[in-house]
C-alpha cells in the first residue's frame, strides 16, 4: 500500500467517524442519511478499488 493510497484511506475513515458522531451527537433523518451516504461512498470506493483497505490496522488513540 502507497503513502498516498494510505492517506487516502485515513482521510475517508476519519470523514465516515466524524459523520457517525454527528449522528450519534444528533440522531435525526439528516445525520442518518448524511451517514448512510457516506457509508456507501466508502463501499463503492473499495469495490472498484479507488482505495486500497489495509490488511491489518493499528489505532494508536
């Protein structure tokens, strides 16, 4: 996995976190809908492989 391919893939988990904490800051149909958008944005990039999903991941927080 490249460095870019690697901040990539941060980039948009850091993006689907924060959306999931806004929901369950503020659950309601918007911050659902803004989740389950972004959820499926997630998905879609990993089938055709616009983003490469690391095999093993280490969180440090």
């Amino acid at each position: 996995m490249s460095k870019a391919s690697r901040y990539e893939w941060r980039d948009q988990q850091a993006s689907l976190q924060e959306r999931m904490k806004g929901f369950m800051e503020n659950p309601g149909t918007e911050q659902l809908q803004a989740v389950l958008t972004e959820m499926h944005a997630y998905a879609a990039a990993a089938q055709d492989g616009s983003i490469d999903i690391p095999e093993r991941f280490i969180a440090f927080s």
